[in-house]
C-alpha cells in the first residue's frame, strides 16, 4: 500500500547512502540513531504512522486516482473548493502532532510537487522543457510516499545591489556539462532543511541571468557527488524534559554541494530556458498552495505558543494584571487573524489556467507578511512574563537528585517545583534555546526576505479601483 | 412607503424643536441649513435616497413582516447566515457614499436597535422590565425608517480606579422621580455623535453601581428638557476643494443634558435593574451585530485610505522606493485581514439564546483590537509619503485668483497644481485639519476604551484547549 | 542701539512692500494687522522685547566687536566653548517664550547665518565665490537686528530615484541671466516659514547637478520680482481661549517664487561653483550650530508637552495607572535624553578649520534621529489620555452663554467645566488642530528627509575601533 | 598588597568548600576547574590581572586611606565629580575587557557596597541596625579584594497583585532565630548571579512587610547551611570558535538556600527593623552609584554589538541598503545617548545627606528605562541583517575536516568560509545561542520589573515646574 509507515520511512532513509558531514564527521551509521537526527526522525515517522491511524485514515488519505490505493493528503491535486478544505485538514493534523514546530514536515514538499505537476501545461512545447518529467516524479512520488528537501536560495557570497558574480569562479550551483547521460552539476545551493533524512532533493534555480543558472530537477539523497554539509546541531540532549523540543523536532539545515553531480535525463525537468526558469515559479500555483499549508502549520504553532503562554501565567498567577492580558491577547490576535486569512483564501478561491482551483494569492501573501513580524514578538512576550523563571531552570538530572529544595523553593501557585520548571523549560526551548531562536529566524526569513515579499504585494495588488474611487470623488462624482 | 427620501429625513428633523446649543447660540432655524449641521444632513440625506435607487433597492431595502411594505436593510434581523451577508452588502453601500467617514450614519443605531430588540425575551418577567416596549420601538422605528443618536457613556469627572461618585451632586445622568407619566431623569451624558440631527436619543446606562443608575430608553430629540450642548464644529468651510471632508461628512459631537426629562412610561426599556442593566447588552446580540456593521464601514474607509495613499504616490511618482511600498503594503494588510475577519464571522456564525443567527462574537473583538491601534498609523504614513507636499496647500480661492504660478510651481510629475492640491489636501482633511484628527480619536475610542476591550477578550476567550495541549505534550501525549 | 524692540520689528516689516499673497489676495495693508500674520508677530516682537528686559539684557545680548553696542546673542561666534553655553541659555529664553513651537524664531537663521560667516574663509580664492560679500551681510544682519527667512529644498515635482529635471521647463529657480547689476533668477523654492514677515530672504542651493543651480544669497524680502504665495493659514481664529497656540504662534509657510529676481552681486555669496554649492554647507558649522539651537528649542517644546500632558492627568485624577505612568515617562525619557545630547555636545565641542568652536556633531545628528520620530508619539499620547475630553471642547463663546450646564457638566476632579476644557483646548491645538499637526509634521521634516539623515549619520559616524575590536577579539587578542 | 591578582582570586575560590550543586551533582573539586565554571572565572582572574598591568595600575587602583596600599577603584567613595570620572574610566577598562558581557564583574559589587557603606550613617542609632558591621565589612572587602554575589529578589511563586505570602511555609528567606553567635535564616532567594564562584554573599532584603523579612548582612559563600542551586549551564562547550561568548563569560544563576544559616552578629548590618529595610536602599547612593556603573558596561557592550553588527553588514557587503544603514544607526543612536546620559550624570552629580557626590539619579533612571527596551532590538537587528547567515554555521571540528568545500562555498566578499563563519558565529553567541538570550533577559531586568521602575520614575521626578508653566500660560502669564 503507497502510504507508507514511519517504520518504513526509517528504514528507507537508513538504507539510503546519502553523504551527511556533520561536526567534522561523515555520518556512516544508520543516520537514525544518529544524535542530531534521531528524535526529528521518529517525529518524522509519527506523521507517516497518523496515515495508519484508523480515526485519521480517511482525513490524511485518498484514493490515488492510478493505483486506486491510498496515497497522502499532501498530493491532493484541487479539482474544487472542497480538496482545499480537505488539504487544509489534513496539513492540520499533521502539523498538531509537532505543534507546528517542523516547518518541512513532508506535506510541504509534497504540495510544492503537487502545485507544480499540475502546471507542467506550462513547460509544453517550450525548448528544453520536459513537463512528462514533471509528472511521471509528481505520480512516482506520490506512489511511494517520497520524502523531499528541496534548496532555492543561492550562497550568501556578496548581497550588493548590483552585484553580478564572477564568472571564473563557480560557487553557486551551475550546469558545468551535458552527457548523454544527463546534466551535470558543480556548486553549492542554500540551506536544505532536513537535508539528509529525505529520499530526494529538489531543486530549482529561479531568476536566472544566466542561462547556466535555469534548471529544475530532482535527485535522489544519496546521488553520486552530492553532499549535504550540516550546521552545527542544536539538538540540547536526549532528555525530553531538559529540551522537550529540540529533542524531538530539530530540522537540520545544510549546505547542497554538487560535486559534478549528474542528473539524469529523466529526472530533468528544465534546463537553459530563461524564461521559464524565471516564471515557472510563479505561473504556477507554487505560492499559494504551499502558502495554504504554511498557513495551517503557522496556525497549530501559534496555538501552541498561546497554550505555553497561558501555562505560565497560569503557574505564577499573573492572569489578573491587564498588561498581561494584553500580551496574552496580542497571541490571540494572530491567532484568529491567521485563521481568517485562511478561510477567506478558500473562499476567494478560483480557477486557474490549467484547470485547478488555486487559493486566493493575495490574502495569502498578507498572511506571510504578518507571521515573520508578529512571531518575534512571541519571544518578547515570554520573556516579558516569565522573567526570572526562565532563568531558575535546573535540568532534569538536578530534579533527579533533588532532596526536596528544588521541589520546594521552585514551586509556584500551581505547582511543584518541578512541574513549574518543565512548563518554563518548554517556553525557554520555544524561545531560548539555539533551537527556539532558530524557529524565529525561520519563521522571519519562512518565504524569504520580507522587504522583497512586501515589493511583489505591491506590485500585484490591484489599487486600481480605489484610486478610481477617490478620483471620482474628487471630481464630486461620488 | 417606510424608507423615506433624503428630503423626507432633512424635512422631518427640520420640524422638530430639538434644543442644540452651539457657539453660544441656539439653533432656531432649519438646522439642515446651520453651517454645522448642513453638509452632513445632505449627505445623510444621500443614504436615504440610495433606498430608493434602483439598482441599489433590492439590497438596502427588504419587505416589512408587518406593514408589508419595505423597510431599510439594517432593521433586518438575523434568521439565517445569509441575511448576515445581505446585512453586510447593504452596510457597505451606505458606507461607500461616505467612504467610511460617517461612523453614526444611521445603519449603525438601526443595527443597535434590532439587536436590542432581538433579546427583549431576556427582559421578560423581569422586575421594571418591558420587553413589549422595546418591541413597539423597535417597530416603529423600522415602519419609520427613524434616526438616532445615543450615548452610552458618562461624564469625564475622575477616572481614578477607586472612584465612587458623589451622591450630592448630580453630573451623571439619573432617575430622580418616578410619576404617572413616566421616569424623570436629571444629569448628563456624553457623547452623543450626530446628537440635534436624529429623530430619536436612545440611552442606555451600564455598568450601574447604584440602581438609580441602570435604565434604558429612546425618547425624541426634541422631547422638553432635553439639550443638546456641542462642541466646537470642525466644519472647515464650504468649499469642497478647501475641505472636501469636513464639509460632507462632519458629525458633531454633543453632550446630553437632562434637565427634568420625563421619559414616558411607554418608552422605558427597563429602571433600576442592576441585574439588567449590567448584562443586557452583553446577553443581547449588540456587540456581535454592531462589530459586524462597523467592520463593513471600516473596510470601506480603509479602502478610501488606500486609494489616498496610491493617489499621492502616483501624483509624485515615489512608488519604486521600498519604503514606499511597504507603507502601502501596510494598508493593503489592514484591508484584508478586516475583510477576512468580517467574512470569517459570518462563516462562524451561531444560532443564539433567542434564535437568532449571530456572527462570531471572538472574530469580531479580534478585528476592533486591530482597528483602533493601525488607524492612527495611516497618518504617520500619509505624513511620511506627503511630506512638504502637506504643508503646500494653497485655499480655493488662492487657485481663483492663481496668474499661474501655483498651477506652474506646484505641478507634479502626473498633475497640474490644482489637481494635485486637491490630492494633498484630500489627505490633510483625512488626516490633519480638525476634522481628521477627530476620525482618528473616534477610531482609537469607537468601542470603548482599548484596554478595557483587550481585558474582555482575554476574559472570554477560550484558552483551555491550548493549555490542555500543552499539559498533554509534557505528559509525553502528544 | 543695535538689538531693536518688538515695535521696531513690526514697523520695519509694516514698512516693506514685500509681495504677500494669500487665499486669492495679495496682502496690502499692514503685513502686522492681517488676520494670517498677526498673532505671530506679535509673539515674534516679545522676542525683540525680552532682549532690553533688564534680567534678560545680559544673557540675550553681547557688545558687538564692531559697533561696541549690544547685539543679539545668536550672531556671537563661537570661540570658546563658554559661548556655546551662553548661546544655549540664550536660545532657551527665546524658546520658553513661545514654548518651543516657533521654529523659525530669528535666532535660527541668525545662528545659520553666523555658522555661514565663520566657515567665509573657505570660498576665499574659489571662483565665483564671494566670502567677502558673506561676511559683510553677516555684520550688518547683527548690527541691525535683521529677521531672515530661507529656503533649502526644490519644489516636490517628480521624487523617483533616478530623475533629472527636465531642462526645458523651469521649476526649481534657477539663474537664467547675469547683468552688470546682480544674478537673474527665476523659478521657485519651497518652504520659506515665516516668510513674507522677515527682513530678508537667504536662499543657498545644495546637490547642485547642473552649475546653474548652484549660487548662494540674500535679498530683502521686498525685492522686486520676489513672490510669497501662502498656504491656507492655520490660525484658528483669535480667541486664545479656543486657540491658545495657532492664535499666537503660527508660522505661514510660503512658496517662493522668483519672477526674473535680480540679486545685486553685493548679495551674491557664490554661484556656478558646483564644488562650493555641494560643500559649503557641510564644511561650515551650519549643522552643529543650528542643531545646537533647535536642540534647546526642542527641549523647552517637550517640557511644555510634558506639562499639558501632566496637566490633564491632573485634572482627571489619573496618575494612579501604570499605564498611564508610563506614558509620562516616555515623555521624560525623550526631554532628559535630549538635555543630556545637548550637554554632551557641548562637553565634547572641538576646534574647526576655521579657528571657531563647534559642538560635537555626531552627537546632535544623534539627537535628530530621535526627535523626529517621537514627537509624533506625543500626539498619541496625548490622545490616548485625553479620550472624550479632546472631544468634548464646547468654545469660548459657548462658556460666554452658559447657563451653567457646562461648567457643572463639564467639572472635573480638579476644575471646574471651563478651566478643564481650556486644558484641553490647549491639548488639542497642540496636536490635533491644523496648527498642531503641521508642528508634528514640521519637526518630522526639520532637518529634511529621516531616511537621508539616517544615511548621512551611517556615512560619517566613525565605527572603525568598533570593528577593530571585534577582529582583536575573533583573532584571541582580547 | 590588597590588590589580588587573577591567580589569587582562583586560588582563594578554590580553597572555600562552597556548596554548588549543578546539574544533579555536587562540586567537588576544583571550582576553577569545572566546565560550568571555567572559562568565566579565567575571564574574572583577567580583571585582577589588569590591576597589575603597568598602563593601567594607576586607574584601576588608588591608595587605600587605611593601610596605604593600592586597592581597587570600585571600592573608591565619591567625595569630588572627579572621583566620578575615575571610576568610569575604571568601569570602563574592566568592561572592555568582556566587551561588557559580564554584569557582576566585581566591581557591580564593590560599588554596591561602598554606596551602603557610604550611607552607614543613617543606621546610626536606630533599632538593630549596625552601621559599624558595615564599615567594617566595607574595609575588609576593600583591603582583601573580596568578590561578592548577591540576591535581592525573593522566588516567584504567585505574582498576583494582592498576594501575601502564607506565613506557614517557608519560601522566602526569612529569620527563625536569634542565638548568641547570630541571626538564623531559613528559605531561598533568587537570583545569585556568579554564585559559588565569589567569597562572599551579600544579603539585603528589601520591601518587607512584615518584620521577620527585614535585614541586611554578608557572609562567606562556604558559610554551613548555605547552597548554591544553578540552573543548566549555557556553556555551549570549549571551543572559541564554536562558543567564543560562553566559553569565556557565562556567569551562572544560582538559587541561593538557606538551611537555618547563622550569621555571626559582626556580620549583621539590620535586621527586623522595617524603617530601614524598606528605605536604605533608596536612601543610600546604590542606584545612583550602580547605574553609573552599569552604564559604563553597557556603553562597552553597545559598542561590541555596533562592531559586531558592521562586521556583518562588511563582510557580506550589504552596507549600501537604506534599510541597513538604518539598523546601524540604531545601535549608534543608543550608544551615543548612554554616553550622553552617563556624562549628564557626572555633570549634575550632587553632594548626598551623608557628605559624597552622587551621579544625578534622575538621569540614570532615564538611562535604565531605555537599555532594557532597546537591547532586545539588537538581537532583531542581528536576525535581519544576517538572515541565512545565522544558519549556515559548520563547528570548529567540520572546519577541521573541511577539505575545502566549507571554505570555498561559505566564501564571503571580505573572508574565507571560516573567517566568515567565525563572524557569524559570534552573532549567534550574542544574541541566539541560549547564553545569548539570557543575556538578552538580563538586560531586560537588570535593575528590576520595566513597569515598576517606570513607575518609580514617575513618582520621584519633578513635574511641578512645567505645570506650572502651562497654568502661567492658560492665564495668559507667559
């Protein structure tokens, strides 16, 4: 059966020979019980076991329209109003299971497969474009429950205005040759979040200048002179209690290097068209879909950052004081006005050119100027209200030998000492910790730079009818 | 026919003998032809004419249950979510003609009313208590397509949090004598917005401590004893060019003076109630419905703000800056998240205590703690966009006498000077003359005070699945 | 003697036949009895008056190297820091006289005027450059106590990025002709404050791409060809009980238009010297010494927000919320910040090239960074406080007819009805009237463009030791 | 000689068998030598060392009064403004030296105590109070070069506004005993920073209500019965590359429990006198005198962070963005208002009720109602300024094995990969790793709750004079 079990996700991912080289090491092992990416793993593998669990089974499932077996939500392609709300259900589920906290849980790699399959119409006929590529990975995929990282983003070498980089020097991924076996690949590509525990990368270069630079293919992990070279891990330990977060959810990040790397034919989906390398993207419905799944994962985080939120203030009783209210409604704000622009963007929802019914972009688009702002506020907020507490935090191993004065002196209105600590332990790993702070730069930097998503609003938003609306009145037409 | 004619509303409320004091004098003309008064009565007037044109009476207007006649759209109570929508679009014509800019243009007392009036089963059997009252009001009202003002709120006097008034001196409003003929009331109200110009003052009291306190009822304007004391008028002028707000759309402010009023017995909602007077607004459906209403009023002047915005943009030609177009952006985020607000209450809406459809109550607090906070910023960006291009703005007259100098000097890259003052003064009557800066303070205050407002969400606000959330992550459930 | 009266002001701008044009009319009479100019020159001519007040004498004045009769203190050049000191408190009495909110109060162009002088060694040689000519206007402005008004900035046409006037049309003056007599120029300029009631015009134009826009002068306000067209004027009548501050202290601003102005070469202090019109003023003293001034203006400007804030918490009795407290301090923060700036730019005063003393300059562009954007707050503030009771403003007249209702209605916890709405009047001039915005808008823009003086303060600011340690650091020299 | 040197301070900490208890276990060995403790008390030894530096000896130390040795000049009383200046060049030298990361450097301390110190006189005479326990201590601190800790706060158990604690339960350090040989004391405060790595613990609880709560001594860490309970420890490991801040400057948070600890008399400064408990502090020159040290440091951090930043902004060459350059500006208008706040101190400083000069408080208040809001920021600017950056950070040990793609492929514009991650790893340090963070909290609390110290503000700044000024000016006094 397609969908497949986290056990079956583990062992694949283990078999795989992928090259991780983490901390000065090649990893060599089963990367599973590797420490960095052990617990991300079987939180990994809890997504793919929920597609088993008979209460969820039809919500995070359909009928694949070739095999006639089950196959992810995730895949969904949008045929009416309803697939959305379907797809928005099941985005949900998932993202309950890890609070929101990974932003690459497969259904987002899924849905960027999904959104551009069903614009592969677009590659049609276009020099050396290959829309059955497209399709026949999109059904491949889909058929056997792939996981996907995907890299979009370019080293960060020089990010002057006008920069144009030297072409002597190859640092940013490019076709260096082509054989009849396929195109192949030399450079490196930016950042591949849950590089190493995917069965594939995708990748796709965009606003290209040079027609080295167009391409859009995808690869397996453990492709011939492809390495993932990893950050340091910000896992804190094993210990759920001490890192109740990164212990489970840390998503590494890595840098692609592409060691003359050959991408076969088949996998080739576009390769030297300028044009479509630059409009690929965005003629297809890349944004909004995944952006409607952005959107239910931002949504479960921010309850789950109101939940944590609402506990301390619950276990210092601080409830009463209106500035406290007011920093406990600023979450719920967001909350709710997050929900709203997801609602409204199945609402609006409309046809495309190719026959899917896509989200309304632009309300998306507000949603994703709105999060990266507000969610570095969660942080101020936290800090604001647990104070000291987020200091006063021995780890479990000092609860262990406690003989009563931790249990005592830490105590609070609602708790023990060691019931309140873990309760600040989880809003200091939220926030605090190397992985708290890194799901806040994540989430500022989630669809790219803000100030380039506020220019593309801008220039797409129609303003027409309300400038027409205050000429009118200025000639008293109103 | 019920709904009246723009002539009909300026005739019936020129009949009346209401006491408005202003600037010293009484009115004793026509108040439709005061200075003060003139220009925002014709475009009251305007509203009621739209009932009557054409292509807008089917969705202003529906047939009376009663009278079979038909009767203005804001009357119309809630039996099923698709009235809520009707409601919407028809609140949305009305605040078009005025972009926004008339917060009390009569819709939004009907809307009162009808909630009111959908509760009165609450007040049955209820000491001093009679719903038939409201009933009969509330029919009347609709039968005669009435105006009304109201006041909610009371004097000024000492804002310290322990304050309890003194007994001796009466300055806020209260029943001082009960006679045959009804409840007599002595003392002061503020503010009541379009206060002279309305047929009915419906009042209200909450928040009674002492029983004397808690009554509600509508009696006519110019019911004896009762006064009308404005404040200065921020009328600039008539000239639409000078003051193309202040002369359309400026609602006075007045403070209600009850010296002796009797309010007779078939006008009282209901006396010396505390239990009443405490929760029948919040049992009622008054905050759901009249968020609701405001919100469409709000889009619409949001929408005006944008088309302002652009305008000025365009007229000078600085829309390639980034930090422009974040501004705008800005705007276009408010627009939306309201409009997402607005429609996801009505997707959410519940079936109340009294049968009612109500749109979701949660929702519509989010969007009046958003509103009031990001208003006052469309100044700060109309004087950061505008800049000296606010400061240049020569008088109608300045123009009349022009040798061509100011049409030469002042001309921008799409405009000639005149066309391009009429923009620039278009956003200084928005924002900076004294008519502007009033919409700004009427916005941050429109539903109270914002911290009381934050409390009330925070109070009533469903927290407890999210904590629950929590508690279960750290008992290892998730 | 030198220093003139207030009476010797007003007559001397009575006896100039300067072209004032406003609202279609071109003023006639007595510049000093028009409705536009009057109030504010008579705040001007106390200016005048304090400087022979016998406790005032010694401070506002100083014997003038020349003449050896007594001149004013915002000519003295500043040769040891002590000056600076004095020029401080000097300031300080001119700004407690009007409260900081005439900005263009003659000690500003004095001091622009003195920064000129002292830096006149650097046009010494240079061609068509004049220093001569600028140290003369310089001692005679002193010796007969001149008022100036100028003009820095171009007319708002076209603010892309990348746009060059187009030469064809002239827009922004420009010399179009030179005689035996003197520069022709012809176009206009923007914003001369409180022009049409000053002695003199000084014009110096900056960023000059094209060399015919570069030149700098002075001519007497009533030069022939030399035209004043006003903006609507702000004064909101003449009751100082409804407009405590517009009633006083309205400074008109007015397009400059120059129809074919020839300015003898007398006045001419530099023209078509690209290198001299680009750096003059950055070579000068002129930013140090001006912001050295505004800063002290600025500074009694918040003090007087601070206590009509103060004021109205006062008179309704709520100092007791922290909320509220927190908002007085932000007030404090900003005057103790800027008192300690000016301080320091003082304590840390250098030697220019000039042989003269100059206050620290990055530190009073530090200043400047900051007023601009919190000035706007204190509108924000102040309305965020006040709530009804900046509605709630009956006028004078009204008070004038009171039976009685509105001194009881409107009492307060400290005042009674009338003395608590003129509180508020003043609150309200202050910041929300036409008079009160444009003093936001005016100390947003003092100092031209935030986002330029931004850039300028980057550019100049010396960050190097900083880095340098940083690299100590990184290489274990720390 | 009194002046200790770094070995000196190490030895002296090893050899008291302070009861630390970290992570579950008892120190035993070695406190210098345990990774909790090292690097921060290596960096703590640097400090002494410098005392001894030839360039610095003269002022970082003075000539004691009593025994004619060099000690050192955070010990020095204030008795001229020039004795101000000397301080702060001393505060400043030690804070360069851990680019102010280290907030208990010994001489936050030694100023706390030379401000008791200087004010012992007003316990002269009073109930249970010892001012000559004080000097004495005082002394002996000074001559010996003591390093101290201290807590002023008590746990947070229920922060509800009207809460008093349950006199059954011992939570609070309160006092259960008097014996011959001392007070006896029994619960726990919070928060000891540096704890079990100083000679002494300074004790002073402050806010008492009731009598048992009030008091004020200094006892030696390895005092019987004392604990020391840290939380987690934030050293991110050994390596400068990975973790150049914690590695060196992680100062712990310790709970500090007291099990019926006796202090001897001749260590008592007050007790159960509840006068003094809650006004010596306020009394005393310790805020005036700590926040002149506080600044010091934080002026040293501020321009660490600015260096930091610019490294950034260099070494990806993004200094040309309008919106980078106004990043920068921030920290520097920061920066230049503490110097300016700091020197305002000095120049107002004023002779105290006990005959020594004190900084101005006011001003020092101001400064410390700032820092708290702006540091955060920081962190802000660093995420947005360094996006992906923040992200892509290989450890010291993948730099090791690198073979040559790191280098290459993390290439900046100015460094090398590992030059460039370097850079990138010291902003993470700053400001996300979980030893950056607390810095952030620290910095947010340092001297308390935000809204109480504005509070405070509030009450003690003299609002009188600009009242005044605005009721001259109402009745037209001005």
């Amino acid at each position: 059966m397609p969908v497949i079990t986290g056990q079956q996700y583990i062992k694949r991912i283990d078999a795989l020979q992928t090259h991780i080289s983490i901390d000065g090491a090649v990893v060599t092992g089963k990367v599973s019980e590797h420490p960095a990416f052990k617990g991300v793993m079987q939180s990994q593998a809890k997504l793919f076991d929920l597609q088993h669990d008979e209460a969820l089974h039809d919500s995070l499932t359909y009928v694949s329209p070739k095999s006639n077996e089950r196959v992810g939500m995730s895949f969904l392609q949008v045929t009416k109003v309803e697939d959305l709300v379907t797809r928005r259900q099941a985005a949900r589920e998932w993202a309950l299971s890890n609070h929101g906290l990974m932003g690459r849980s497969p259904d987002y790699m899924n849905t960027t497969l999904m959104a551009l399959a069903s614009a592969a119409e677009y590659l049609k006929d276009k020099p050396n474009c290959f829309p059955d590529h497209l399709l026949n990975f999109y059904e491949y995929a889909r058929e056997n429950d792939l996981t996907m990282t995907h890299t979009f983003i370019e080293p960060q070498v020089n990010r002057q205005r006008y920069h144009y980089e030297d072409e002597e020097v190859i640092i940013a991924a490019k076709i260096v040759g082509k054989t009849t076996q396929g195109l192949v690949i030399k450079g490196a590509r930016l950042l591949a979040t849950q590089g190493g525990i995917t069965d594939e990368l995708l990748v796709l270069s965009t606003n290209g200048f040079d027609k080295e630079k167009g391409f859009g293919f995808s690869i397996p992990s453990d492709t011939k002179g492809l390495k993932f070279l990893c950050r340091q891990s910000f896992v804190g330990g094993e210990s759920t209690f001490d890192h109740p977060l990164s212990a489970r959810f840390e998503e590494m990040d890595a840098i692609v290097v592409f060691d003359d790397v050959v991408v076969p034919w088949e996998r080739v989906f576009y390769y030297e068209n300028n044009e479509v390398a630059n409009n690929f993207m965005n003629v297809s419905g890349f944004q909004a879909y995944t952006l409607h799944q952005v959107l239910s994962r931002q949504i479960a985080k921010t309850e789950f950052v109101l939940g944590v939120v609402q506990s301390i203030v619950n276990t210092i009783n601080i409830g009463e004081y209106q500035h406290v209210q007011q920093k406990v409604v600023e979450i719920i704000v967001t909350l709710e006005t997050m929900k709203a622009l997801l609602l409204k963007s199945e609402l609006e929802a409309k046809r495309d050119d190719f026959g899917y019914i896509r989200p309304d972009h632009p309300t998306l688009q507000v949603a994703i100027q709105i999060f990266p702002k507000v969610y570095p506020t969660f942080t101020e907020i936290i800090q604001l209200l647990g104070a000291s507490g987020l200091m006063s935090i021995p780890s479990e191993k000092a609860f262990g030998a406690d003989d009563g004065d931790l249990e005592h002196y830490l105590q609070s209105f609602r708790d023990g000492g060691e019931e309140r600590v873990k309760k600040f332990r989880l809003a200091w790993d939220l926030t605090m910790s190397s992985f708290g702070t890194r799901q806040t730069l994540y989430e500022r930097y989630f669809f790219g730079d803000p100030v380039r998503l506020s220019s593309l609003l801008y220039q797409s938003y129609n303003r027409e009818p309300f400038i027409q609306r205050v000429e009118n009145f200025l000639k008293n037409k109103d």
